[in-house]
C-alpha cells in the first residue's frame, strides 16, 4: 500500500509540474501580448503626436502669413502721406434751413408740433 501511496505521490507531484510549467507559459504569454500592446499605442501615441504637431506647424505658417500681411499693409499706411485735399469738387455744402416765423396771419394750428 505504500507503494501505492508513493505512486500517487509521484503523479501528483508530475501533474502539479505540469500545471505549473502550463501556468508560466500563458503567464509568458501574457506579459508578451502586454508588451505588444503597449508597443502598438506608443506608436499610436507618437503617430498622432506627430500629426498632431504638424497642425501646429502649419497653423503657425498661415498666422506669420496673415501677420506678414498685416505688417505689410500697416507699413504701406505709414507711408503713404494722407494726399486728401480740401478741394471744393468733393466738399459738399449743407443746405440751410429757414426756420419758420410766425407772421400774425396763419393759424397757430399750423406750427403746433
């Protein structure tokens, strides 16, 4: 019977190896799938960082270029002297207006507001 008892014993023993080395294998290739994982969003990460920046960049183009523009135009502003004469062509006169008087003859009716 003891015999029996250490045979037993014996595959016990076997089959507890056998599921331990299973255990470190999925373990392994857990930690493996992890890495991959973890290897595939930096990637991603870094990807969309980079498009992410060249956004900025070319944003940054469009505002010096707007920037430029405007500096430009502020310039020319500033140098142009202000060639806007008085001339009587381009004056306009207003018209005067006359204002009524009451002359003791028409009804009060008629300037009343």
């Amino acid at each position: 019977m003891e015999k029996g008892q250490e045979e037993m014993k014996g595959l016990i023993d076997e089959v507890k190896g056998e599921v331990q080395r299973k255990i470190d294998e999925v373990e392994e290739k857990v930690q493996m799938k992890i890495e991959d994982v973890k290897s595939e969003v930096k990637g991603k990460f870094e990807e969309v960082e980079h498009k992410v920046q060249g956004k900025i960049e070319e944003v940054e183009h469009k505002v010096q270029g707007k920037i430029g523009d405007i500096e430009r135009r502020l310039s020319e502003l500033e140098v142009r002297p202000f060639s806007f004469s008085a001339s009587q062509e381009f004056m306009h006169s207003r018209p005067t207006i006359k204002s009524l008087t009451f002359d003791g003859q028409t009804s009060w009716t008629v300037f009343k507001t």
